[in-house]
C-alpha cells in the first residue's frame, strides 16, 4: 500500500480499512453470551458439508481427537466469529481445484443472558456478529500478544500490539525497501556512445527518471526510407566522382516524370469517380433508348390509336439514315428553297419521284415529326456518348512504365516497384470489370479495390524529385560545407538506428531510475515515529495496575514458580512504545530467562486476567491449552480450567491425551459435569463429532456395552462355517477385550491405585485390590489367555492354528468378565464404605 501511493508499486492486493466499534472485541458491553452449537459448516478446510458440534451451554464441553482430525476447523471458524487477539483467514479445500475459490461459512448458535437461542451465519471476510465478541477464544498463537517473540514478554490492552506490530513492520518494510532500492544498479554512463549534436544525444546526456521515454520511442522508429538514407549518405560521402551516378538519377527521375504523367492521364478512366460515371452515363443511354422506342411505338400508331400500314423497321436506325439521306437530297438538290418534306401541291417524293398524294404527305410530316423528336435526338447523343467513353477506356494506357524503367526501380526502389505492379493489376482488373458490367448491364458484382496509399502519379513523382535531390547532394558533396551537413544527418540516422537496438535497455534505465527514487520516498514514508509516538501516549493511558494484580493471581493459580511483579513502563525502543511485564529482581528480557512453558503460562495467565476483568461470563474457547507445559503445569492447568467452568461454558479442544487424563482428574475433584465429544476421521472425511470420548479414552464399562454391541451382529452369519470377514471380525473382538481386561484390572481390580501418566500411588485406594478368590481371578486369565491367542498381536506358530471361536462363544466371555467385574465393583463398594465409617468415627472420637 506504502508503494501504491508513493508509486514504488502497482495496485495493492489488499486496501485499509477503516477501524470502526465492529473491530473491538469489547462492543458486546457486558451480555453473557453462551455458545450452543457451531453447524452447517461450508467449505471449512477439507470438513465435509454441513457439519457441526453442539456445545454444552452451562457445563464444560471437551473435544478430544487426534492430530489432524478437524478440530482446528471448528476453533479456526471460533476465533475468526468471535474475533480472536490473532487469528488467520479460515481456508477452503486446498487440494480442491475449484475457481475461484468458495467461502467458508458456518452458522453459530448462541444465547444472551440465557434468553432464546439465536442462530448468525459468519461468512470469512464479512463483518461478525457484535454479541460474539464477548466469546474469548486462546490458542497458542495468542501469546505472541502477550510474550514478544524476540524475548521481550509483554501485556498491552487490545489494540496497542497491533501498533506495534505495524511499528515492527514499519522498520522491517524499510530495511526490505533498503535491500531492494540497493540492488538497483543506475549507470548512465553504459549510453555514452550514443551522446552527440543530435537528437539522441541531447536526451541521453540528460537520462534520469523523468526522460520522455515517448520521445525516445518515436527517434528509435527508424523507417525503411530512412535505413536506405543511411545507405545512401554513405555512398554519397564515400564518391570520389559523383557526376555519373548524378546524371543517372537525373535521367531516371525524367523517366519517372514522363510515367507520372502518363500514369495520372490513365488512371482517371479506372478512378471509382469514372466508373461511377460509366455507370451513370449508361443509365442514362437505357432511359434514352426506352424513350425512342415509346416514340417508335407512337409513329406507328394513328391519333385514334388504329395500327398504321408502315413497312416493319420503320423508324429504326437504318430507316432513319435513309431518311436523313432523303432530307439531303431533297434541300440540297431538288427543292432546296423548301424545307424536307416538301408537301406543298405538285411536290414528288424525292426517292420514287411519283407526285405526292395526301395520305403521302402526311406520311411525310410525320416521319420529319418523329425525326425532329427529342427523344430520338437524345438517344442518338447518348449512345454516342457511351461508346466514346468506352472507346476512350479501352484504349487508356494502364502500363505507364516500361520495361528497362522497371527494371531500374528494382534496384533504387524497390517498394515503389512492387506498388507499380500491383497498380497496373488493379487498374487492368477495374476496366475488365467496368467492360464486362457494361456489356450485361448487371453492376451487382464486387469492384476490384485500388491499391491503398498514395496514387501511383503522385509516388512517381516523389520518388522523381528524391532522385534529384539525390543528385544535388552528389554533386554537393565536393563542398565541405555540405559535406558536414551530410555528415551530420547520418551520424543522426545512425544514432537512431542504434538507439532502437538498445531502446528496451534505455527504457529500463528510466524504470529503474524511476523506482530508485519512489524507493527512497517510500524509506522515508515508513520512518515509524509517529507511530512510536502515539504508542507511548495510549499506553500510558489504558494500562493499569488492577490487570496487572489479576495477572499475578492468574500466574499463581497456573503454578507458576518464579514470582513476578507486573512492572508496567511505557518507554521507547528503537521509536516503538513497549508496555512490558519484567521478571522481579531481574534485567533480562523474560524471553531469555523463563522456558518455553513459562511462556506460555504467563500468556495464558494473562488471557485469564483479561477474561476476568471483562465483567460478564460468556463462554471461553481454549484450543489446545497445553501445548508446551509439563506435567506440574498441565495439572495447574486442568485445575484452573474446570474451576472457571463453574463460573462460565468453556469449551476445549484437545490431542492431548495425558491432559485429557487430567481434566477427568480436576472434573473429579471439582464435581463438574461435562460433556464429551470425539473428533475424529471417517470416509467422508475429517471432522466426524460424535458424543463421549474414543475406545482409547473409554473406562472399562464403556468398553464393555461398546463391544458387546459390536458383536452381536457377528452371531447372524450366514453358512455352517464362518467366513473370513466374520473371523477377522471375532479377532478385533478378542483383542479389544483383552484391552478391556487390562484396563479394569487397573481401575477395577486395582482400584486405581496406580494411574497413568501420573507420579502418585494412592494407598488409600489400595485396600481394595485384595479379596479376589481364586476361582474368579482363574476364569478372568481364562478369558485373558483366549483373547492372546486369538489376537494378531501375538505371532501364532504356522503349525499351531488355533481355531477362532465363535461369536457367540465371544459375548458369553464378555458376559462371564462383565460378571466378575461387577463382583470386584462390590466389593469395592464395600471396602468403600467402610472406609467411611472409618474416616467419620476418627472425625467424632467421643
């Protein structure tokens, strides 16, 4: 973002936002809001859809499962709801290829002040619900806001390590912002081979971050006319004689102008303006003949609309010659002081000499009538028109350039060559089109296109006057004034040339240029002052010595074995304000004096200093609690933990095996109720929540009802023999009932005398282990030494294959150990209560 507005950078991934009171984890004032179920989960890492927990409302709820079986889901959805101190965007399935990527959404069922139960949809990324905000949420990431991890341990309200996180990140930016603007190498002496009086040489010898890069482009676009100049200057400034390569430029260029000329004279009979006009003046030539036929039609035709007896064709072209034949004769030679037809009494007709009758004389007049019509006049005109103008195209001159001309241009230009032919195709394809159009008279098909660009005249004649002007600088180049002049534009051309050879390395000059110096105003802009500043001021004012009591409190409860005073000193380090908590009677940071675990307790002794000066008692959301703490805090831990449970829910998620053993212990202690749950894996995948613990975590009595509802249904196999299914089934039976037998024989027989994973041996509890007969204890190894043999836990001899027994050989074993376990139970009743007699007759003596 520092780089996007310094323009060090483009557009950041992510924008600043606002802070407003839907960040703070205090604006749910002081409700009690309690948890009830977290469902319907969608797109939360690899869970399957549509999972969910229900969550003990007034009670302790633990939720147990190994490594990897989903529980961080659940928490990770808690800390991002409830707005955990650290917590990171909940992810989709990422061995999922889905584009874009879904959402992750959950709904969260909850209660304020126990009123009824409310159900919020959290999607990842929108703002959560306020009331959730009471719920608090710890994890092991949540002592980086408590313990620096550079070895400064340290409290600071909500809020004021993220300044110090941005203060940190401030000084971190700069030093990354230092290496990057270092690794940029500016060496603008790499270009002075290309400094000189041109052009090129002016921008270059000034090159910075702010050269018109623009400007460099268009010099480095050098044309193809401008590659031939070089060539040219070249040969001109290297002639020792010039005057015959001038004379034949002089004599090319004449050609040229003649072929100009020529080429401009043909060209206009196949310009679109000219077969536009053919076009027209055929038109025009169709209306005029359609004209004379309605008047043919007329002369044949008497004014009552009656046929007229005239010879057929009369009227026509030929007919209309020799009429025009008679007229001559007859003005010229017989009646030349009348006008033809003469009609007048005693008048003959000038071709068969007999006297002229009336019907005769009005043949006559009409014929002359229809002569002098003006549509056979304009039929006449257009007719002629249309085939000089046909004529006229046809024998326009289209290959105004001959063939030695041609071959010369090959040489001293080549482009214009190629342009000459592809005119003269397309003139020659336009007056075949325009010949063929005119002769069906259909104008639909396509009109061949000209060449695009110049006129083909007008090329000539450029090219004609370049060939002067090349003669002239030939015959200039005798003057060393001249020279010079000539010289200077090649060495330009040449700079240009190459100025585009190395044009991207010029532009990465400026680039970086340009980054160097929005580096260095980006360095300045991360300088963290202020912030240290405003750090310093807020924490001198929120931070009080109350939390720091509780702190104390806290630490003690977790046995915590150093004693430590909550020293709170606002000061600057390095411009970064730290509000930190000092081990008593010592100068080193607590990071380089106190173990892992100690961390963690203190962290964890200010999470609960923070929970209880909240004023309310929403539930609390511990996700593996006892990561790094040994047996002596994992105990303190567990005590702590149930005994704020009977202040507030509080539910747990945990692998830990030895700390779930220690939870049953305080809950034991505490007469707590809680609610068991197992996360675990099934074919659907991760995240399967079922009520009570796992076979690893059951007591023996659960163990028990649990395979004794297992094997049942193995007694309903099908056939007088069992099949492999049902035998690897009876197998799993026994195995786990020899585990069971193991665990009873420590709970029940033993009475708990010993515990695992702890460092006590109970000898009250020892009284009652004796009293078992030795009948029982015999079927009891019985059992035992059947589930040995049957279990692929023991190897078998290959030559001693044990028959396996029948399922329901198997329920009447578990039956038989059920039996002798409620034997021991009784007894161990007994031994109980009278104990308590015991232990009330020692309280009252008298």
């Amino acid at each position: 973002m520092v780089k996007e507005e310094h323009g060090a950078g483009g557009a950041a991934p992510v924008q600043p936002i606002v802070l407003s009171a839907e960040h703070i984890p205090t604006a749910g004032a002081r409700s009690n809001v309690h948890l009830l179920r977290i469902g319907n989960l969608q797109h939360v890492n690899r869970l399957p859809a549509g999972h969910g927990v229900d969550l003990a409302s007034d009670k302790l709820t633990v939720l147990f499962g190994e490594n990897g079986a989903g529980k961080s889901g659940y928490a990770r959805v808690l800390k991002n709801a409830c707005r955990a101190r650290t917590k990171l965007a909940v992810l989709p399935d990422v061995f999922a290829a889905v584009e874009p990527r879904p959402t992750p959404s959950a709904d969260i069922t909850y209660a304020i002040n126990g009123g009824a139960a409310t159900t919020s949809s959290w999607r990842q990324g929108a703002v959560a619900v306020r009331a959730l905000s009471n719920v608090a949420v710890y994890d092991s990431a949540c002592g980086s806001d408590y313990v620096a991890k550079e070895g400064v341990s340290d409290y600071q309200p909500y809020g004021l390590p993220y300044l110090n996180r941005l203060a940190d990140a401030q000084k971190t930016m700069q030093a990354t912002i230092e290496q990057e603007r270092n690794q940029i190498r500016l060496n603008a002496a790499a270009f002075t081979d290309l400094h000189g009086q041109h052009d090129v040489g002016e921008i270059l010898g000034r090159l910075d971050k702010d050269t018109d890069v623009a400007r460099l482009r268009v010099l480095a676009t050098v044309t193809a006319e401008e590659s031939a100049r070089i060539g040219e200057l070249e040969k001109i400034l290297g002639s020792m004689n010039p005057e015959p390569d001038a004379r034949a430029a002089e004599r090319l260029a004449e050609r040229l102008d003649a072929a100009a000329a020529s080429a401009q004279k043909g060209q206009r009979y196949v310009a679109d303006r000219a077969l536009d006009e053919v076009r027209q003046r055929q038109a025009n030539a169709s209306a005029a003949a359609d004209a004379w036929k309605l008047a043919q039609d007329r002369l044949h035709m008497k004014e009552d609309d009656a046929d007229v007896d005239l010879l057929e064709g009369t009227g026509n072209d030929a007919w209309k010659k020799l009429f025009k034949a008679a007229e001559a004769f007859s003005t010229g030679h017989a009646y030349p002081a009348h006008p033809h037809p003469n009609v007048e009494e005693g008048a003959r007709c000038v071709l068969c000499q007999t006297p002229l009758d009336e019907s005769a004389k009005d043949r006559l007049t009409r014929f002359a009538a229809f002569i002098a019509d003006a549509a056979s006049t304009e039929a006449d005109a257009t007719a002629a028109r249309m085939k000089e103008t046909m004529m006229a195209i046809a024998d326009a001159n289209l290959a105004p350039l001959d063939t030695p001309t041609l071959t010369e241009l090959e040489t001293v230009a080549p482009e214009l060559r190629v342009f000459v032919t592809q005119a003269v195709e397309a003139w020659a394809k336009r007056r075949l089109w325009v010949e063929t159009c005119v002769g069906t008279n259909e104008w639909s098909t396509e009109r061949p296109p000209l060449p695009e660009g110049e006129a083909l005249d007008v090329r000539l004649r450029s090219k004609a006057e370049a060939l002067r002007t090349h003669a002239k600088e030939l015959r200039a180049s005798l003057n060393p004034e001249a020279k010079r002049t000539l010289d200077g534009e090649k060495v330009a051309l040449v700079a240009r040339q190459r100025l585009a050879q190395r044009l991207a390395q010029v532009e990465q000059h400026i680039c970086d240029a340009k980054l160097h110096h929005n580096l260095t105003t980006v360095h300045a802009a991360l300088a963290p002052r202020k912030v240290s500043v405003k750090m310093t001021e807020l924490a001198n004012a929120y931070v009080t010595a109350e939390l720091a009591k509780v702190m104390t409190e806290e630490l003690t409860a977790l046995g915590y074995r150093r004693k430590v005073l909550p020293d709170i000193r606002g000061r600057t380090d390095v411009g970064q304000t730290m509000v930190t908590l000092r081990v008593k009677d010592c100068n080193d940071a607590p990071g380089l004096v106190l173990s892992e675990g100690e961390q963690r307790a203190m962290s964890l002794a200010l999470f609960l200093a923070e929970v209880r000066l909240q004023g309310h008692h929403s539930t609390v959301v511990f996700d593996d609690p006892s990561t790094s703490f040994d047996h002596h805090h994992r105990r303190h831990i567990a005590d702590r933990i149930v005994a704020l449970a009977s202040e507030r829910p509080v539910v747990i998620f945990t692998h830990d095996a030895v700390f779930l053993t220690e939870l049953s212990r305080a809950i034991g202690d505490h007469a707590q109720t809680v609610a068991y749950r197992t996360i675990a894996w099934t074919g659907e995948g991760p995240g399967f929540v079922s009520d009570g613990l796992t076979w690893e975590t059951m007591n023996a009595d659960a163990r028990l009802n649990d395979l004794e509802a297992s094997v049942k249904p193995l007694t309903t196999y099908a056939g007088d023999y069992m099949d492999e299914a049902t035998k690897e089934a009876v197998k799993v039976g026994y195995t786990k009932l020899r585990g069971t037998i193991e665990r009873a024989v420590r709970e029940v027989f033993l009475n708990n005398t010993v515990r695992p994973f702890t460092d006590e041996v109970s000898v009250g509890s020892f009284g009652a282990v004796i009293g078992h007969p030795q009948e029982e204890w015999d079927r009891v190894s019985e059992i035992y030494a059947r589930c040995c043999e049957v279990t692929d836990a023991h190897d078998t001899n290959a030559a001693r294959q044990l028959p396996i027994p029948d399922p329901v050989v198997l329920l009447e074993d578990i039956a038989v150990f059920r039996a002798h376990l409620d034997l021991a139970k009784k007894r161990r009743r007994a031994f109980q209560a009278e104990r308590s007699k015991q232990i009330e007759a020692a309280k009252n003596p008298f």
